[in-house]
C-alpha cells in the first residue's frame, strides 16, 4: 500500500511541474510516419453543411460536395500530397445574421456566419451559431480524392479558446487521441470511465487584462503567452477523427436581433503549447554546412524550357506558348541515384503580368513584334529568368514533380530543396527595387551576409528586399562563382517540400510612376549555400554562357 501511495504522490508531482499533459501512448506507433501540414496559403473549398461560405469568384458549388476543403495542405513520405476535409455529421448551423465585413462588402449581402469559414493567414476558421453543438470530422485524404492517407501522426491544434464579452463559452469533447497538451486554468472533465472522452471548456478560464476575449491568433507557430493559455493541442495517430464543437449561452440576453450571435473556432496544425519542462541540452557547434540535410543538387544548364507563364507564351526555348499548360517548365533538372528524374514547374497562382513594351533585342530582330517582357521568360545559362512589370506584384508556386508524370516529387528520396534568388537589386534612373515574400512554414535561410539588407520578418514571413545599396549589380553566370557584391545580392533558401510559393514584387520608391519591367534570376544550390557542395557536383563552366 505504502508503493501505491507513493507512486500517485510521485505522478501527481510530475503533473505539476509539467504543466496539464496526457503522458504519449508509445505502443502502437512503430510503423506510423508523422505527417507536418499547415495552412498558409492553401486554396479552400468553402460548402460545410452544404450552406456555402466565401469562395474564390465563379467557384460552382451547385451538386458539390457538402464540405470544407483545404487542398494539399502536407506530403507523405511517399510523396503523396494531402488535402484536408472537414465535413459535420451533425446538424451545422451557422450564425444567421450576417457579419458586418459582408454587409461592407456587399450591402445586400445576406450570408451568415459561414462568411467566416475558411483560412486566415496560416489558421482555419468555422464558425456556428450560438447556442448550437456540431459534430465536425476532420479527414486527411489524398489530394483530390476522398481516399483516407495512410494512418500516421498528426498534429491538430484549436486556438483561441475564449469567451465572448455576452458570456458565450465555448466547448469541445473529443476522444480517441494519443495525447494532448493545456496549460490553461481550466482542466479537462473526463466523460468516461477510461479517460479518453474529454471535454474542454472556457466557461472558468482567467480573463484576459482587457477583458474576456483573446487577441486571435493568426500563426501557430507564433502565439503569445495569452494565446497559448487558450488553446489546445492534440496528437492522433489516425487520419481521421471527430470532434464536437459547442457554444454554450451562459449569458441573460434573449435570442433575437440581440441574441450572442456566433463563435468562430481556429484551428491548425503544430503549435508550441508546452514550454520546455528540463534544461535544454546545450547548443551543439554550428555545422560549416548549411543546412545539413541538403542532401542533393539540381541545376537548370541543360534543361528544355516550355514557355507560356500565365498563358503568354514567350521566352526563346521550347514550344508554342499558345499550346502548352499555363506555366514555365524546366525539364529534367535533377536525377536521383535510384532513377527518378525531377522537372521544375512555375505556375502563377495570382495575375501575372510582365513588362508589356517589346524588349530592344526583340524589336532589333524584328519591327513589328509585340511580345513583351515574357521574351526573357526561361533559361540563361545556368539560371532561370521572368520578367514583371514595375511596378506590380506575382505569387508564383514552384514545384519539384516526376519528369513526364507531374507526381509530387517523393520526400524520401529528395528531402529538401535548395534554391537561390540573384541579382536582387534596384534600378538607377526609376529606382524600382525588387522585393519578394517568403512564407516561413518549410524554409530555412542561408546566413545573411555583411551589409545584405537583414529580412522583415513578422510572425508567418521573411520580406527580402533590395538593399538601396544595390544598384544594377552585373547578373550572375555561375551559380558557384558569385562576386561580393552578387552575394550581397542574393538570398539563398532551402525547403523542407517539394513545393512551395513566393511573391515577387518591383517597388517604385520613387514615386514616378514609371513603367518598365524587372528581370527576377533563380538556380539551386550556390555558393550562398557553401560548403556544403562537393566541389564534384558543381557544373563545369569556365565562361559565361551568353
């Protein structure tokens, strides 16, 4: 007896020092890969419950599917990408009133609630009516389809567990998980007799200096100490599992044009929950390789380029623009040691627009023509080119697939990708400077060099832009034989995916309003990324290509 006691005093202490956490279920779990996925700027498919919701313009939704989706939002091992799929298999029943940002969009707007639904930055949103329960299924399937992915390990995190100012409190109960982790004021009641019901709920939590409602959040990754006290997060080792979602009115209002109206959940993936619990182990030494798991290199030298970006054709290689997808493809750019063979494919994923004036060495060639600045869309040597206009912004999407297949390339044989944007600089005589956005989700940066222009950073991105010092800085020709000052003038990056977005902008910081175009230059690996190359894989050239 005197073991026994010992033993709940013993676990009791550990509780506390750790913070409210579920101990891991370790059996069971070999075999089950952990699957990474995130929201940041994944398309959605907005139709919970069948009501609609905000969708992108000329989205069809008469016949479709009675759900919420989220489109590759994670790769398996294998390379397969994941969509996310939310439907209720309860009644849903969004706040009927229509909010306020709809009515200002719209002022016969007469959408409810579902206006909400959707993604924010890097973080989901639903939202119900209030006081209402829905049950909701979350589902990870292969892209495209409704086949479950395979069972693995994923994280799910609910943010912005609060209450409203009218004495709404919101509710969950879930089961089934492998471990969860709230370091909030209010534990969990335990529903059933082996402790894997739950229900979590804000109705006792500590309010906030500014009153009941927690600034929301907007990164999972980046939350205030507030804003991890009201959260929580859950581990599953399945790729499904349900959730129920309550609003409960403790309030004295009446329902009626005054009644507590709706609560919008937020959910997403990883977040940082639980502060280290033990001293962390000290920092190892910086390795002289950056990143270490860069494990491969892929250049552009001799690809084939098939060129028709946004669908305006251009560029000197490859193809009749007019016939060909809409997107700017180098082919065959990486061989892996067991056969596979990569292509790059750059798709815009918001209007593109290049220089519309004919280039000179166009115009040399030949007096009437009219292609625009896309002439310089594709391969110069050993870099990639396209064109903007100044001034105007493009969100484009790179993507690593199966030569001839468009499959994902598979993460397990080409784990990361480096790559490296040239020739960042500002023109002298309009000064229109180039500029470019970086989601930080699957990305690391090489070292910023001395007197390169440090990144601005907030909680979901890096913005890089020219340093004012850079000023018509001679292009690269050799992705390892940079100068000082093309160093300066780069920005080296490695992903952690196989595909991934940036938004390019030219910036006129003068004012003029003077319209040209500026000319954006990528390759792979570099000496950005050094010394991790082997001097062996480096091409061999020994003068500019042009």
């Amino acid at each position: 007896m005197m073991k026994v006691h010992i033993l709940m005093v013993w676990q009791l202490l550990v509780l506390k020092l750790e913070g409210l956490q579920r101990a891991p279920h370790t059996s069971g779990n070999k075999g089950l890969e952990f699957v990474d996925w995130d929201l940041c700027d994944k398309e959605v498919y907005n139709n919970l419950g069948g009501v609609g919701g905000r969708n992108e313009p000329g989205t069809d939704l008469s016949g479709g599917k009675q759900e919420m989706r989220f489109k590759e939002v994670g790769v398996t091992s294998a390379g397969k990408a994941i969509d996310l799929v939310i439907t209720n298999t309860t009644e849903y029943v969004p706040n009927p009133w229509t909010p306020k940002a709809a009515r200002a969009a719209d002022a016969n707007a007469t959408i409810g609630g579902q206006y909400f639904n959707g993604r924010k930055e890097c973080v989901g949103v639903f939202n119900i009516d209030s006081p209402s329960t829905v049950t909701l299924k979350f589902s990870m399937v292969l892209a495209g389809t409704d086949k479950l992915a395979p069972a693995g390990i994923y994280d799910f995190s609910i943010l912005d567990w609060d209450k409203s100012e009218m004495g709404v409190v919101e509710e969950i109960v879930v089961e089934g998980i492998e471990n969860w982790t709230y370091i909030g004021d209010v534990k969990p009641v335990t529903l059933d007799d082996k402790g894997d019901k739950l229900m979590f709920s804000s109705k006792g939590s500590a309010r906030p200096a500014t009153g009941n409602e927690v600034t929301n959040p907007s990164a999972p990754d980046d939350l205030t100490d507030a804003q991890k006290k009201a959260s929580v997060a859950f581990v599953y080792k399945a790729s499904e599992w349900e959730i129920t979602f309550k609003a409960i009115d403790y309030g004295t209002r009446e329902p009626g044009p005054g009644h507590p109206g709706g609560r919008n959940f937020i959910f997403a993936g990883r977040s940082p929950l639980v502060p280290p619990t033990v001293a962390p182990a000290p920092t190892p030494a910086p390795s002289p390789c950056y990143p270490a798991n860069v494990t491969f290199d892929w250049d552009l030298c001799s690809s084939k380029v098939y060129n028709n970006l946004g669908g305006l054709g251009g560029g000197k290689e490859g193809g009749k623009g007019s016939e060909l997808p809409k997107e700017l493809r180098y082919e065959r750019v990486a061989t892996a040691d067991t056969g596979e063979v990569l292509d790059l494919v750059i798709t815009n994923t918001t209007e593109y627009v290049p220089n519309p004036d004919p280039p000179k060495a166009v115009r040399a060639a030949d007096g009437n023509a009219t292609i625009g600045g896309q002439y310089f869309n594709g391969r110069k040597g050993c870099m990639g080119v396209f064109n903007i206009m100044s001034p105007s912004e493009v969100t484009l999407k790179f993507s690593f697939v199966l030569s001839g297949k468009d499959l994902p390339a598979p993460a397990d044989i080409f784990p990361s990708f480096p790559l490296t944007i040239y020739d960042f600089d500002q023109a002298n005589k309009s000064g229109i400077r180039e500029q470019m956005k970086v989601r930080k989700r699957n990305v690391k940066l090489t070292p910023i060099e001395v007197g390169h222009e440090e990144p601005i950073e907030d909680a979901s991105s890096y913005t890089f832009m020219a340093h004012e010092e850079n000023k018509e800085i001679p292009n690269p020709w050799d992705p390892y034989k940079l100068t000082a000052a093309q160093k300066n003038a780069s920005v080296g990056l490695v992903y952690s995916v196989n595909t991934w977005e940036i938004t390019f902008s030219a910036v006129d910081t003068s004012g003029g309003g003077v319209r040209k175009g500026r000319n954006f230059m990528f390759a792979g690996r570099s000496n950005k990324h050094d010394p991790c190359i082997p001097n062996a894989t480096r091409p061999k050239l020994s003068a500019p290509p042009w």
